[in-house]
C-alpha cells in the first residue's frame, strides 16, 4: 500500500519517524488519514524532518520504498491546480452533470409521453379512416341502389 507520509523525526544513525498523511486507495484516488500514525525504519534515509515522502508498506506495515514526493506533488499541482482543479470545482463539476442528467431524464420523458400521444393520435385517425371507408362504401351501396330504382322506375314507365 501506498502512503503519503512526512519526515517527523530523524534518528541519529540515518533511522526516522514517519507520518502517515494519506493512502492511496486505488490507482487515482488518494484519502486523508483520520488518525495520526506513525512508521518508524531504522533504514537509512537521505531526508531532512518535513519533507514529505512516498512510502510503500508491505502486508507487515515494514517499508518496502521510500522516495521524494516533490515531483510526485509538482505533477499534481500541473495537471490539477495549474487548471484550478480543486475539491469545490469538481464538487460543482459533479453537480452541473447531475443537473445535466436529470434535465435529460426530464426531456427523455417527455419525448416517450410525445410518442405514445402521437401513436395513440395515430391509432383513432386509422380508426376513423376505417369507418369513413365503411360510411362510404355503404353510401356507395345505397346510392347504386337508388340509381338502380331510379333505372328500374324509368324502364316500368315505358
């Protein structure tokens, strides 16, 4: 596991006193520790009390690596704080796209709501053609019929 940890206290044969400061906890996400905690090596390291280190610790809490976390820090503040990356922004990035997707969700429900209307709208219109079909092929019907009368009345007169 991967820690951010400061140089607390330098021993006087290269040994040291490190504070924990926060865990990596996935491979881009870091947490704040809650608790003070603190790893003691008797290793010998090349930094002064208060740099702050990357440290690796194996499944017995003994440190596997120790390394400069200036760098590491400097990378961050490029590709996050150069751009003003910070917690707030991304806290209202996050709230700008839920806004986003409920706006959407909205507009996807009303889109359905149009669509089942006009199906429906188009369902009575079928409906109404049919029977208007029907009306004429009866008034079609009757209207033969009538000129059929018509014919037979003329030929009984003659």
């Amino acid at each position: 596991m991967q820690y951010l940890a400061k140089v607390q206290k330098k021993a006087f044969l290269g040994g040291a006193e490190l504070l924990l400061l926060a865990e990596q906890t996935s491979e881009s996400t870091w947490t704040l520790l809650s608790t003070e905690r603190i790893v003691e090596t008797t290793r010998l390291l090349a930094f002064q009390e208060g740099n702050l280190v990357l440290i690796e610790l194996d499944n017995l809490n003994q440190i596997v690596s120790v390394q400069d976390a200036t760098s590491w820090v400097l990378d961050l503040v490029e590709h996050y704080l150069a751009y003003g990356v910070t917690p707030e922004a991304l806290e209202q990035e996050i709230e700008r796209a839920e806004r986003w997707r409920q706006s959407l969700t909205l507009k996807s429900q009303e889109v359905d709501r149009r669509a089942l209307e006009t199906a429906a709208r188009r369902d009575e219109i079928q409906e109404l053609e049919r029977s208007l079909k029907q009306e004429r092929e009866e008034l079609e019907t009757r209207w033969q019929a009538l000129e059929q009368m018509k014919a037979e009345g003329r030929a009984g007169e003659e």
